[in-house]
C-alpha cells in the first residue's frame, strides 16, 4: 500500500517518486510540534501513537541538512528533525476546490502560543547541548573511533567494490586476455582506476598518484578477495528472503566449464515475503566425484555453508544433457531417500519432451540432443536464419503454406519447444539444404568457422540412423506432448494434467503391446524421409563391425531399427514418466484444487483432504485443516456474483483474508515452490515496496536465462564465477559499506597499499630483511646496515615486514 503525504497541498505518494517518507514521531512532545507547524485542525485530536502509525510526510518538507542517507537504501531523519517547508497558500488560487486536507487559520492567541513555545524549547535545546558536550567528552572516549588513516583506507576500498560490481553488472571480465604468459594485452580493471582517478576520485589518487607507471595497482590476491566479498554479500541477501519464506527447491542446470573443472550451477525456487514466486542463481558447485560424493557435497553446500535445512526442501529439478543425465538422476534418487518430500519433478522452463529425450542414456539420442542445441546455437545469428528461411522456400515452393508455417515454427528457441521433433522432422530436408548452401560458402558470406560448423552438422543429419531416431522421438513423444504442455500452463492446466497421467501411462502401454504394428509404420516414415534427402538406408557401420568380429549372420536394417531404437526408446520414456510423477507427486499437484478458479471448475466438490497427508507436518494447524478447508469451499461457492475467482497460487495469496485460513496460505506456499510451477509473468511480479518494484524488471525473469545470456555474452576462457554471479544477480542490493565492513574484518591485516607497495619494492624488502638478519647474527651495526634498516621499519610500519626484522634495527 503506497505512503500518501499528510502535509496539506502536498499530492506525492510514495509509487510516484524516489522520496523517503517518515512517520510522526511518538515523543508526545515532538509530535505536537510536527502538527503544529503541519497546521492540520484535524490532526490535533489524534494521539502521538495514532499519527505515527497512519500518517507520513515526504522529505520534501524537511531542511536537506536533516536528512540523512546511511546507505543507498536506507533514509533516516535526525534526531531534532522537524519539518519546516511546506505550501500554505497555493489552495487559495483555487477556492471552490475542496480539500481534504484543510489548513488551520491562526488567530493572535495561537501565534503568541507558538512563540512562547519556541522561546521555551530554544532555550531547553542550548541546556540540553550544553549537556551534550560534557557527555561526549566521557563517552566518545570509549567508542572506537576511526582514524584518518583508517577512514581513507575505507573509502579507497569503496572506490574498489564499486568498480569490481560495475564490471559484474556489464559482463566485463576483469582482464581482457593475455598477450603472453607474463602480461595482460588489457586489463580491465586497471584501466577503470586509471579513469576514475582522472575523474577525480581522491581516494584512489592518494593511494596511487606516487605508483610507478608499470606497476600493477590491485594484485591478483587482492582482487580474488574483492570477488569473494562481493559474491558472498549478493548471496547473503538472497539467502536472508529464502530463510524468511523456510520452504524452497533446489534446481540444478546445465554443466558450465571454470579452469577445466566441470561445475553444476544452483538455483533455488522460493516464494518471498511478498509471495511472489522467485528463482535464483545462487552458486556453482564442483561436479567432481562419484553421486554420493556429489550428494553430500550438495549437503554441505546448502546446510553448512548456506544455513539452510534440507528438511525445507519441497522439490528438486535437475536440466541435465549429454552424459550427466545418469548422474543428476541418481543423484535425485539419494536425496529422495534422505528427503522424501524433496519431490523430484520437471523443471518448469523445459519442454517435458526436451526433458525426457535428454533422459535417455542412449548414444543416438544423445546425438540427435546435442545436434539440436548446435543447430539451435547456430541459427541465432540474423544471416544464418535468413538463409535457413530460404531454403524452406526454395524446398517448399509447391505447398507455400506449409513453408509459412515452418518458417513461423522454426523461429527463436524453436529447439526447446514441446513440438520440436514434428517440426525438426519437417525441417530436415531444408536443413540440409541450408548447411550445404553454407558449406560450400560461394559467395563468401560466412566465416570459415561458420562452413566448418555446417558441415559437422550435415554429416550428422546424413546418417539414416539419426533419421530413424528422430522419427521414433516424435511418434512416441507425441502421447506426452499435451500432457507437456498442460505441466507448463496455468495453474488449472496443471491440476488437469495431473489428473490425465493415467490416460498418458495407458497410450504408452498400448504401443508397446503392439510395438510390431507402430515400429513397422514409423520405419516405413522415416526411410519416405531418408528417400527424399537421398540418404542410403543401412545398419550403422560400427554395428556392422561388430557383428563381423562375433561371427554373427547379417541382421535387416527394419529389425535392428525396432531391437535397438524403437524398443528402448519406448520403454525409456515410459520409465522416466513413472519415475517422474510417482504417486506423491501426483498427490502434490493435485492439491492444487486449493485455488479458487480450480474448485469452481469442479464444482467445488473438490477432495484436498485425501492428498494433504504430503504436507502435514507444515501445516501450522493439521488438526483444524478438514474444517478449514470446508469454510474455504463455502467462502468461494456462496460469493457475491460479482466476486472473480482467483485463477493462479499468485493471486489466492494476495487475498488480505487468506490470512484467517492459516492451513490453506501455508499449503499453497508449499505448493508454489514445487519446481513444475511456472513463474509469474512481469505484470505479475510486482511487491508493494519501491525497492522491489524497481527489481522487478529483472527479478521477474528466470536466474537460468540471465545465466546463459552471460555465457553467452563472454568468451569461455574468461569465464569467472563471482563476476557470473554479479551479473546473474545484479536485481539484489548491493550495499558497498556492507562489503568494505566484510573486507576490513576478513582481511584486516592484509593492508592494500602494502600490497601495491610490495609490486614495485618486493626485492630491496628482502635485502634489507637478509641484512637486517646477519647484523643480528653479528651484533654489529655499520653505516649500512643502519640505512637497512630505515628501511626495514618503514614496511614494518605498512605491514609488510615481520616483527623480528623490526626489532633487529
């Protein structure tokens, strides 16, 4: 709810502006003084108490002077604060207009009053600092007190977080490459203190103006711990909103490659404070080991160094391809077993079809996965779409409607979509047009990177194996695909799919009853497909080979096809839809009837009671749930006819009298968090306070996506992890006095202007140390040594010298 201004003729409220508002204040006296000079009648009957609860002025209204910024998100008032700014005039421009807001007329008495008071509470304020002065004297000598040294030290340090986050924010890499092994062709970070400097930043100019030229300003050490900082502070925000709202799931991406080291990349699904549905980007975690190790890994992560309990744990998600797909499966399977409520579900922003072909562990649908996503890669550029488009012209120039259609299907991020088989299945034949029209490269259009890609890529679509196992995805896939597509949409959609598994299970059971019938129709497919790109039909040669070496009779291509695709892609795929909506999770999304649109749809004879044993022991009143939701059912079939039924979790939750069902808000946070559930649209995603409604542009997108686009956007070999992780999270706070505090207690004794001083002076410290050292052996003390040891105490004194060195001088 917004904060309207109490001042009269004063219209700002806080959804139109950046300004602060502040409540009265509750001292009695300093209240009256506040209404006084608001010169509101209305406002003078009310308690101190009253006024501090329901009214605010802006910061208009204020002396600049008595406005104070602690941080970039925090404004506070001091103490003596009293508004003096305000328009008690403008109203009478207008005098037909009505106010709301009338401004009392002062009469000769009140004047007299207000100045006997003024008089009265000037004199006090002069006491009272008198006061002050003799207190502060005792007092300030047991506060800490920051030296001048210390002081600069912070503010040379704020100057360092504050270019590390901006290079976070815009994807830029700390150093741009190496020239050799010994130096950086550009180095990034440096060049940005140089500009800050030549603007004029006078912390950075103390530090470094006396710095020879060459010299590295921040070293390697220095700015990993910059990193660390920055990293763990964006983490500690999120992680503050994950512990406020206890229920989350953990969702895992695809494997991202740091300094050769496979790492897995960690999200959390979370609804917030405001109950809105959020999903980010919290670390990268080490893939090494076999899955017990990386389960317990995955324990330690989230327990030990996250604060959090796996017991809170609703849903786990795992988007994984290639061969980490039978690793992240046993790892779902370990954590079940630990954690039973850890339901393992599909990730809400992949196609259920992707989902399940990257499930198979098979190499020819592997092949076929991988070869999808270089297709996808390759045709994100303007000139290789534009050329794609045109050979679905040039093959389809007899039937122009069903190039238009195809050229429509095969647009942005037409390889994750729940048809991607019909439609790659269709594309085929123009496909490898496309990639030989860009193989052969005539005119010179495309890089020779670009051709050398075309060609991997035609290969692999010449093989009539390939060909096969595309035709079998998309003719079993096509029993899942509406039931995929209902997982991903409303909420309703996602209660009906639940309910429709059983018609899935049972199509699938029926083709693998009569497999001999549909292999033979799907064979006789895709060699039509294999005829119209003139790709010979034949076993794979590798086989072939193999069979040879065991002397084993020559088997037909149709036969094989069926024992070594066909069958195991059916049982595969029956196999996982089991494993994936196991009886519990059924129950889960069932209980999805608890929202408003979804009990009417079904006539409010819903039955949430049989499947809400699942989350029992979250529930704040199990005991009163059965009644509870019996008044909920009434409450929405007895509405007023012009009451609208809520159609998502979203909207229930914003209901100010979901409050008095406790049993019902808790259980459908729970379900809100469950990994199958979509995030909310933008429009959606809108908190009441100003600082998130300024996130919300970025919050409301998926943390996978903003990851991609950064790995997308920067060359792999200048990947790093913490800049990554700032860039994913740029939406969350950043407060730098925050990390300058967590800098100077981590590294309190690592002083930085030792450290720069160290680059350009490390050799004459450690002479003048090995001098110092053989004076103490000798018990002499020449001329020389003398200066040795000038200089010994002068990098004792920056730190950088240790105590025995000191003390030989």
């Amino acid at each position: 709810m917004p904060n309207f201004c109490a001042a009269p003729n004063c219209t700002r409220k806080s959804t139109q502006s950046d300004l602060a508002f502040f409540r009265f204040p509750r001292d009695p006296e300093r209240c009256r003084i506040w209404v006084e000079n608001c010169r509101r009648a209305d406002l003078e009957a009310k308690t101190s108490d009253q006024l501090n609860k329901h009214y605010r002025l802006c910061a208009k209204h204020f002396d600049p002077l008595m406005v104070c910024k602690t941080s970039p998100y925090r404004t506070v008032l001091k103490d003596t604060a009293i508004p003096t700014i305000f328009d008690l005039t403008s109203h009478l421009k207008n005098p037909h207009t009505r106010h709301r807001k009338r401004i009392k007329e002062l009469t000769e008495e009140d004047l007299r009053k207000i100045k006997e008071r003024r008089l009265a509470s000037s004199i006090e304020q002069l006491a009272s600092k008198k006061d002050a002065v003799e207190d502060s004297t005792s007092t300030t000598e047991d506060e800490p007190q920051l030296s001048t040294e210390e002081k600069e030290c912070r503010e040379y340090l704020r100057s360092l977080f504050e270019v590390v986050v901006m290079l976070g924010k815009q994807s830029i890499p700390l150093a741009a490459g190496k020239a050799s092994e010994a130096e950086y062709m550009s180095n990034n970070f440096q060049a940005l203190l140089d500009y800050r400097m030549n603007a004029g930043d006078e912390a950075l100019k103390k530090r470094f103006q006396a710095t020879a030229v060459n010299t590295e300003y921040v070293s390697a050490t220095q700015q990993n711990q910059l990193l660390d900082i920055c990293e763990n502070t964006v983490r500690e925000e999120m992680l503050m909103e994950v512990r406020e709202s206890r229920f989350f799931s953990l969702v895992t991406g695809d494997l991202v490659e740091f300094a050769n080291e496979k790492h897995l990349p960690l999200f959390l699904h979370f609804v917030n404070q405001h109950n809105v549905l959020r999903e980010e980007f919290l670390d990268f975690m080490s893939f090494d080991g076999d899955e017990t190790a990386l389960v317990e890994r995955l324990e330690a992560q989230l327990t030990d160094r996250w604060g959090l309990s796996m017991e809170d744990c609703r849903g786990q998600a795992h988007k994984a391809t290639g061969t980490s797909t039978t690793k992240m499966k046993a790892v779902a399977v370990l954590l079940m077993e630990k954690y039973p409520l850890a339901l393992h579900m599909p990730c809400s922003h992949m196609a259920l079809n992707v989902h399940l072909a990257n499930s198979l562990p098979f190499p020819n649908v592997q092949v076929v996965m991988e070869t999808l996503r270089r297709i996808g890669a390759f045709f994100r550029t303007p000139f290789t779409q534009e050329e794609l488009e045109k050979a679905v012209s040039t093959h389809y120039q007899k039937n122009e409607e069903k190039a238009a259609s195809l050229k429509q299907a095969c647009g942005s991020a037409w390889t994750e979509q729940h048809n991607v088989f019909d439609v790659l299945l269709d594309m085929l034949p123009p496909l490898l047009l496309c990639m030989d029209g860009i193989r052969d490269n005539d005119e010179g259009k495309f890089a020779d990177t670009v051709a050398a890609n075309a060609y991997s890529v035609t290969e692999t679509l010449s093989d009539f194996e390939i060909i096969v196992t595309v035709v079998i995805l998309k003719n079993v896939l096509t029993f899942t695909r509406a039931f995929g597509r209902n997982l991903q949409g409303e909420t309703l959609d996602v209660f009906f799919a639940a309910n429709s598994l059983t018609a899935v299970l049972h199509s699938l059971n029926e083709v693998n009853d009569n497999i001999d019938v549909y292999h033979e129709f799907w064979y006789e497919e895709a060699v039509s497909v294999a005829n119209v790109m003139e790709i010979p039909v034949k076993v794979p040669r590798l086989f072939l080979r193999k069979q040879r070496a065991a002397d084993v009779g020559e088997i037909q291509a149709e036969a094989y096809f069926k024992e070594y695709v066909t069958v195991p892609v059916i049982h595969g795929i029956m196999q996982e839809v089991e494993d994936m909506f196991s009886e519990t999770n059924l129950k889960a999304l069932k209980c999805l009837s608890l929202v408003p649109a979804v009990m009417g749809q079904m006539k409010f004879n819903t039955t949430e009671e049989n499947y809400a044993d699942v989350y029992r022991n979250d529930l704040p009143s199990p005991d009163t749930l059965p009644a509870e939701l019996h008044c909920w059912r009434i409450k929405w079939k007895h509405r007023g006819k012009e009451v609208r039924l809520p159609t998502t979790i979203y909207e229930t939750l914003q209901l100010p009298d979901v409050k008095f069902f406790p049993n019902v808000n808790s259980f459908l946070k729970v379900l809100f968090a469950l990994p199958v559930l979509k995030l909310e649209d933008k429009a959606s995603d809108k908190a009441t306070d100003k600082a998130t409604d300024k996130a919300s542009d970025k919050a409301s997108d998926k943390a996978s996506d903003r990851l991609q686009a950064y790995l997308d956007s920067v060359p792999a070999k200048q990947w790093n992890k913490s800049l990554a992780m700032l860039n994913v999270n740029t939406h969350v706070k950043h407060d730098l006095d925050v990390m300058v505090d967590k800098y100077c207690r981590l590294y309190s004794e690592d002083d930085p202007e030792a450290e720069a001083g160290e680059v350009a002076e490390a050799g004459d410290v450690a002479d003048a140390g090995e001098v110092a050292e053989e004076v103490a052996d000798a018990g002499e003390v020449p001329e020389e040594v003398a200066d040795a040891g000038e200089v010994a105490e002068e990098m004792a004194e920056a730190g950088e010298v240790a105590e025995e060195e000191a003390a030989t001088k």
